[in-house]
C-alpha cells in the first residue's frame, strides 16, 4: 500500500488528473489548499516582506492532493496520468509528487465492503 502526495501549482489540469483518476478507480482522495512558503513568508511575516518581488505579486494557492493506492501497477497509473498532465501544458515548475510506503492502514468507522464504498462515491458524484 502507498501514500501518493501531490502539490499541484497549476489548478487547471486539477479536474483533469481528479477524473482521470476516477475513471481508473481512485475513489478516495483529499484535495487541501496549500501555500508556497516564499508566498507564505511574503506576505505574512513583515521581515520577509522584500520577497514579495520574488513572487507573482498577489496570493498563489497551490492543491494538495492525496490517497491511498493498495496496488503497485495503479499507482504507476496515477502516476502517469499526473506526468502526462504536466506534459501537456509545457510549463516548468507546475508542482511535485512524492510516494510513500505504508506501514498500516485502516478505515476509521463502521466496515463497509468495497460495494458500499463504490455505491457512496457514486452517491457524492451524483450517478
């Protein structure tokens, strides 16, 4: 099992890589705002305050996206999606993922079979 963590700086493929992950079975995600520290420090602590003209001037927030995947060749497919989403734009310094292994994992509440867990997620998505 793994934890793929993503920080997308450019919002615009974030509903591209969310449905394509969808589609592939990846149903259990979360999306966080986020901010930049240089962005963070520019405009919140008054020393820092010369960065500001080292930033886009007005207040970048990135997406913090995460989920658990149980399979090795899923993951390489959300991986994929995410590469090939980047790509497509051209632009450099769009954001970054990282994988991690993990030890555990449970869900908290009452157990429900995956038929449940697909028959929610249909119901969040309106199907």
């Amino acid at each position: 099992m793994y934890l793929l963590v993503c920080v997308i700086n450019n919002e615009e493929i974030l509903d591209e890589i969310i449905t394509t992950w969808l589609d592939l079975g990846i149903t259990g995600g979360t999306v966080i705002d986020s901010t930049d520290i240089l962005e963070y420090v520019s405009n919140h602590v008054p020393i820092f305050a010369g960065f500001r003209s080292l930033t886009t001037g007005g207040t970048s927030h990135n997406k913090t996206l995460f989920t658990t995947i149980t399979e090795e060749d899923l993951l390489d497919q959300a991986v994929n999606v995410l590469k090939a989403a980047y790509e497509q734009t051209g632009k450099p310094h769009q954001g970054v993922y990282f994988v991690v292994p993990l030890k555990d994992f449970d869900y908290l509440g009452k157990e429900v079979g995956a038929e449940d867990r697909k028959a929610h997620a249909k119901g969040k998505l309106g199907k």
